[in-house]
C-alpha cells in the first residue's frame, strides 16, 4: 500500500492533495509497549490496586499522578511549539466552557468505580492481564464488551449534557 488515501474526489474538500491514512503500527508498537510497563511496574496487579483502594500504599496514587503530570506537561508543549501529527496535521484542543458535572457522570463514575473495585482491574490492563496468561479475564472482557453493548442500546434513553 502506498499509505494514501484514493478516491474520486467527490467528498467536498476543497484540498488538491491526497488525503494521507495514519498507519496504525505506531499505536500497535506503543501498546506492546506500554503491556511490559504495565506489567513491569505492576499497574496490572489486583493487590496493587487493592492496596491503592485501601489506602495502604501510594505505589499506584504514585504512578496515576505520574501520568497526570507528565500529560499534563506534553498538552502544554504541544499547545506552546505547535507539534504535529506523524500525518502532519495540527493537534487540536479546543476550549470548552466548564460546567459542574451531572448526574449522569456520578452515576457513570459510581458504577465504573464499583466494576473496578470488583473485579481488581480497570478496561485498558484487561488486555495486559490476558496477555500475561489469566484467561479468566476473558470473562471481563466480554462483560466489558457486554456493558458498551448495553449503553449503546440504552443510550438514547440516559441522561446526556
């Protein structure tokens, strides 16, 4: 594949340049990636993140303010010097107003909380955990894929900002 996109140009753009598609190595290299250090730095261990529920070690308060900050610091650069995407295109992050969250987020954060609490591992280490051998994260998985099933269906009747 060339890496760009072809069409017949009837999609409204007004560009005269080929549209350019991201390949998506980059993400799957990172996320290879980022499963050791999950692992490494036990980010994916149900006693680390029993502990943290516990308040009997900072070892994960530790590493989530870590991410936090270093977030934090890499929208700011971006924002200052106006880096680019590997396709070139200007990241964006517009401005919203703030408004005080609803009941739909407290509902949302509670229920997140409580399948967390529960199961003693957050959607994204889920993949890790299978990785690492623990087929019986395969239950969580598709319960996770069950739950984003389920919103889908019932989203039109929650509350939405």
């Amino acid at each position: 594949m060339s890496g760009q996109a072809t069409g017949s140009g009837t999609s409204g753009s007004t560009s005269s340049a080929p549209a350019r598609r991201e390949s998506l190595l980059p993400y799957l290299v990172l996320g290879l990636y980022l499963g050791i250090v999950f692992t490494r730095s036990e980010v994916i261990s149900w006693f680390r993140i029993q502990e943290m529920f516990r308040f009997q070690a900072f070892h994960m308060y530790g590493i989530i303010g870590s991410a936090v900050a270093v977030a934090a610091m890499g929208i700011w650069l971006v924002r200052r010097s106006g880096i680019r995407s590997m396709i070139r295109r200007p990241m964006e992050f517009p401005a919203q107003p703030w408004t005080p969250p609803g009941t739909q987020y407290w509902i949302g954060g509670i229920l997140f909380g409580l399948g967390w609490g529960l199961l003693g591992a957050c959607p994204g280490p889920i993949y890790v955990l299978i990785g690492n051998g623990l087929s019986v994260m395969v239950v969580a998985l598709a319960s996770a894929i069950l739950g984003a099933w389920t919103y889908g269906r019932l989203r039109h009747r929650l509350p939405h900002s």
